[in-house]
C-alpha cells in the first residue's frame, strides 16, 4: 500500500475524470457494508456477506444479493427477492448517506478541479434513480457534469463518456476506493488515483496505479 500522492499540477493536465461515489466522494463506504451485514442478521452468515462485499466494493447490489443467495443461503434467488432486498437496502442507507461526511479534502480538490475546466463524471455502483437523488438532495450537482450509476458497468460508462466526448485516454483520470474501480481504469487505459483504505489493504500491496493516498488532504 504504497502512497504516491498527487499534486494541484498533475490534477491540472486532465480533460475528464471519473469519480467513484461511496468513499471517494462522501465517507458512506462503511455505511453500506453495515446495511450488507444487517440485511442479513441472524443467517449465521453475515461475517461471509462483509467478507464478499469489501471484495466486491463499486459491484452493483443485486449482483451481490444474486451471489449470496444461490452461494451462501443455497438457495434460488428471484427478481422479487432482489427489489425486496433492494429497497430493504436502501431503507438502511438513504438517511445515513445524506448525512455523512465529505472524503478528507474532497471539497477543496473538487473546487480547484472545477476551475480548471476539467469534465467530471460520477461512475459508481448505485442504482442510477437512487445515486442522482442522493447527488440533488446534498446540493452536488454543481460539481459533475454527469451522474450515472447501475445497471450499467463503471468500464462501460467510462468508455461512453470517452467516446462522445471525444477523450483520449492520457487526458482521463479515475478516482477509486475499490478494485471494481481500479479494474474500470485498466480496462479503459487511463491512469488511476486510489483511495488506500486499511480494509483493501492486502489488494494495493499488489496493485500498479498512478497515484495513491488515504485522502485529499495531501494535494499541494
């Protein structure tokens, strides 16, 4: 988990970047695990749900509800069962979003992005109708030009977004906590800022990104 910390004149070479939502732009990342493991109090499997969702961080959540009933409950997982935990899911979550703090020095770096002209796109797992509800209700809009979360893929989103405005990849940056993001930057070419969480810890010991900090804060 090696720091390379970026500074205010590697941010300004950029054209576009790609911001995950969930412990990148808020702190709202632990939010959501604790929801997982609630969801399923009382399974006897609740340590093994924490473990697959800190796995599969910025994975889209019907995915994961999909995974853990046909691999851990053993049993067939329907449509109904998904928009039942879903919105079970965002009962726990919705109010603890809205209240929860910004990542450390994410406002300010945002600030001086903004100035700079730079396109900035949200690219995150949350179900789309819910990310830009929760994106209007904290007064964010000003600082993307695009929100958009799942069903889509954060690759595919990244890739659309390159394409119709005409980016090429050395001009995109992509703003992570997770491997989803991290793979989403490799598989796009561009260059990638980890978020280094203790919780990941093991995954960015052996992972190749441009530049890496627990925070903002360091930006100079």
């Amino acid at each position: 988990m090696i720091q390379k910390p970026i500074s205010y004149k590697d941010l300004a070479k950029y054209k576009c970047m790609f911001f995950d939502f969930d412990g990148v732009v808020l702190e709202s990342g632990n939010i959501k695990t604790d929801a997982f493991v609630e969801l399923y109090a009382g399974t006897g499997i609740e340590e093994q749900v924490k473990t697959h969702h800190l796995a599969h961080q910025g994975v889209a959540r019907y995915e994961k509800f999909k995974w853990i009933s046909e691999n851990l409950l053993k049993e067939t997982h329907t449509e109904e069962m998904g928009k039942a935990l879903g919105e079970r899911f965002s009962e726990l979550v919705k109010a603890k979003v809205l209240a929860a703090s910004f990542v450390p020095g994410f406002r300010e770096m945002i600030t001086f992005i903004r100035q700079q002209n730079i396109y900035c796109v949200v690219a995150s797992g949350t179900p789309q109708e819910e990310l830009r509800s929760i994106v209007i209700d904290r007064k964010l809009s000003p600082f993307f030009d695009e929100v958009h979360g799942s069903p889509r893929k954060k690759a595919e989103i990244a890739l659309e977004v390159m394409q119709r405005r005409q980016f090429n990849t050395e001009d995109c940056l992509f703003f992570g906590d997770a491997s989803t993001d991290h793979q989403a930057a490799e598989e796009t070419n561009m260059d990638f800022f980890a978020r280094l969480t203790p919780e990941l810890a093991d995954y960015w010991v052996n992972a190749t990104y441009k530049y890496g900090a627990p925070d903002f804060t360091q930006i100079q």
